[in-house]
C-alpha cells in the first residue's frame, strides 16, 4: 500500500500553513480520473489559447516573455494594472475598483483611465490588519480585517466615519492561539436586509476544537445590519473564503477544505491486495474531499471535521467517475469512525463543487444579462490550484451557471496558468465583472489584475 502517511496528527500546523502559502515543486504528469459531464454547458464552446496583451508599465516579470491564457474564442486578456499581492476585489459605485491586499494592510483604489492605459493607483485604506474581504451595500463599504468588519462611508472617492460593526474576531494575535492560526483572513458579505456575514475559517487541517470556540470558528457568522454581536450561521465550514450573495438574496459559500485525508473503505483501493482503510494514499487524496460550493441557510452544516462531501459517483471505487453536483456526505473515518460525533447520512447534499484542492478563494455572481454568448448570468471563483496534489490542480477562474434560482455545474471560464510540468506563472484569486461589462481578475502570484473582454 503507498502511503503519504498514517494516523496524521489532528492538528498539522505545518502542513496547513503550506496549504495556505507554500508553492509547491513541480510535479510529474499522473493519471487523472474522468468527471461526469457538466449538464447545462449546452453551446459553451472548447477555450482557446491566447497571448496575454500587457499595456505600457505592466509588462514586467512574468510578463516580460510572452504568457498564454486560455479564454473564451474572440475573448482578449490584458494585463491591466500591476498589483503585488492582489487579492480581493470591489466595485465602488463611482466605479472604481478596490483590490484588497493583506501582505501590506491596504486596500488600493484603481481608477480607469483611457482605453489602452492602465488605471492610477492610489491607496484608500491603510495601516489594517489583514484586509481582505470588501462589500458594498449602497454607499457603505465594509471592510473585513482578521478581527473585526469595519464599515465606511464612502463619497466621492474617498471613506469616512469608520465603525466596527463586528468585533472580537480570532485571528493569529488572539491570546488562545498563541500565533497558530492558519487561517486569519476573512471575507465578507451583505445581505439584502443589511446583515452583515463574515467567514471565520478553522485554525488548522483538523482542528475539531474549533466547533467549541468562542466564538466559533470554522464558521459563517451573521451579525445583525448595522452592526452587533454576530451569531453561527453555519458551522463545519472549514475555510470558506469564498462568500457571495445570489441574485435572490441567498448566501454561497465556497470552502477550501481538508488534506491528507484517509481513505474510508474496507476494500483494496491500490490495488495492491490488501485493505486500504486508514491509509492516506495519494490517489485518494488527490480527489477527497471535493471542495464544496454551498448554498447557506440558517443553521445549515457543512461537516467538518467529521462529514466528507463525497465526489465519488460509486463510492470506494477507484475508477468511479467524479461528480461535483448534488453530493452526499460521508464519515471521516479519522474523525468520525463511529459516526458519533455527526450523522453525516443526515446532512442534505451539497449543491455543487469542485475538485480537492482546488483552493476556491474569491466568489462573485454575475447578474442578468450575465457574461456574453451562452454563459449569462452565474457565479465566478477563483480557483487558486493545489498545493499538496500530484499532479498538481491547475489554477484557473471557474463559472457556474444561474439557472431557475441555482447553479450549474463548474465551468472552466479562464485558464492557461499552470504548464505542462506543473509550474506557474498565475494564480488567480477572485473574479468580478466591472461596470464596462469586462472580467477583472486579480492574480496574488504574478501581482496583477487583468481585464478579459469578450468581442464587440
């Protein structure tokens, strides 16, 4: 049986630090396994691959040599603007967009200017701690730092009157951590009614003792508008940096969830001839647990540490078709061998996905009349790529469809950043569609932000 390990400590701060920030050495080309086909990308055609456009100040490393992305047939990429650390990213209503950078404890406003020129830089915010999640809500910016959510006026350009509308958020200088907290930045969003929702991810890869914290972590927190001592919204989510609110109001999640999990099963999975169960094997974490994109409601459980979505069509199966839509749950048999600590046959199905260690970070929706061509409205992610997985999961930006009030199945929109031997020169973060129509797109790795357009 080859194993990566056995019995892997409930807390690995080192293995969930790497998921975090490591980059990982190139790895050689592996079997994938083959994924049910994505229903409702009915028209979508097969992307292409194009010269990434740079304009005059942008064109520096890695853009000094000629870099292809895949888009869709007629679409364009362009280097627009030069952001090191890029992560987050926000419209103002006086259309401007705001990038959130946490490495610097800035929040940057990047003016357009002509066409064919990149936008003047300024900062709006500084001296923060960690901001990384912006959300508007009429002429209010909220502002997620790793412990708290500020609020701002925003007029004419510029922020005023700040207000901590949620506080006492744990991050790396919580006392009780003592700097062990892998997982600090917070994202957050607004709800039609003002509530404010924060995303508190775990302090490691399998940390249970986040569920019993105060306050909770591993968790989506709801505060009431305007501002107040927030409350569980749902809990078992272990990094859900991704947090967006639907065309009807809902709120989404998309999780970054678990590594080195072990495989569940009595049965040989290797083939090797023996019983894999307890074992992590590589081919099994290459693909557990999916990532989960999940529609929330009040109270709603997504499993961590004890439930697993299951991508497997036939589960145990090694050569089982993946599938992303619709997925049950499944014990961890590291955690939850008994199934005492969490039913997880109990919990309803997680409405889509995407593959493990796909490292979903920045979420977005794209309103009616959506995306050129056959996309339309849907959900954009920033799928960051692996980590730990061999091959390694290409970085990428996905789209999921808004059909009669859910999403499709995932999408590649963009890609192209990872080569052949498994390095990069991007990964993108987050997806937002601008004013003008265009995709703007941060990318924390090569520190820029792109314009993507289709044709006229």
């Amino acid at each position: 049986m080859r194993t990566i390990a056995h019995g892997v400590m409930t807390t690995s701060l080192v293995l969930t630090m790497a998921a975090c920030t490591a980059q990982e050495p190139a790895a050689a080309p592996g079997p994938e396994r083959s994924t049910v086909s994505a229903s409702g990308a009915a028209g979508v055609p097969e992307l292409v691959a194009t010269a990434v456009r740079t304009l005059a100040g942008t064109d520096g490393a890695p853009f000094d040599e000629t870099r292809r992305m895949k888009v869709p047939p007629g679409w364009t990429a362009t280097v627009w603007a030069r952001v090191p650390s890029a992560r987050l990213l926000a419209w103002t209503p006086d259309r401007q967009l705001l990038v959130s950078r946490p490495k610097f404890g800035d929040v940057l406003a990047l003016t357009p200017g002509a066409d064919g020129t990149a936008p003047a830089q300024r900062p709006l915010l500084s001296g923060l701690n960690q901001p990384h999640g912006l959300a508007f809500s009429g002429d209010t910016l909220y502002v997620a730092e790793s412990d708290q959510v500020n609020a701002y006026t925003y007029r004419n350009g510029q922020v005023s009157g700040r207000k901590v509308v949620v506080g006492g958020l744990p991050d790396d200088k919580s006392p009780e951590l003592r700097g062990a907290y892998s997982h600090a930045l917070k994202s957050v969003a607004i709800g039609p009614d003002g509530s404010i929702y924060v995303s508190v991810g775990s302090t490691g890869n399998i940390s249970a003792e986040d569920r019993d914290a105060t306050p909770q972590r591993a968790t989506i927190l709801k505060a009431p508008p305007g501002g107040g001592t927030p409350a569980v919204f749902a809990r078992g989510v272990r990094n859900g940096t991704g947090l967006a609110v639907d065309p009807d109001g809902a709120v989404w999640t998309a999780v970054n969830h678990r590594d080195n999990i072990q495989y569940p099963h009595e049965r040989d999975y290797d083939g090797d001839g023996g019983k894999d169960n307890g074992d992590v094997l590589q081919s099994y974490v290459n693909d557990h647990p999916m990532e989960q994109l999940a529609r929330l409601t009040e109270g709603r459980e997504l499993g961590w540490p004890y439930c697993n979505s299951e991508p497997d069509v036939n589960p145990g199966d090694p050569d089982s078709p993946l599938s992303y839509t619709g997925r049950p749950f499944v014990r961890d048999l590291q955690t939850n061998e008994d199934g005492s600590k969490l039913d997880c046959a109990k919990l309803p199905p997680v409405e889509q996905g995407m593959g493990a260690h796909s490292a979903p970070l920045g979420l977005s929706f794209v309103s009616s009349p959506g995306l050129p061509g056959a996309y339309g409205p849907g959900a954009l992610v920033g799928i960051h790529g692996s980590w730990n997985r061999n091959p390694p999961r290409p970085p990428e930006v996905s789209f999921y469809a808004w059909r009669n009030g859910t999403l499709g199945p995932q999408q590649t929109l963009l890609g192209g950043f990872q080569d052949d031997d498994g390095s990069r020169w991007g990964r993108p973060v987050m997806a937002v569609q601008g004013p003008d129509g265009a995709l703007y797109v941060s990318d924390d790795h090569a520190g820029a932000v792109y314009r993507v357009t289709a044709p006229a």
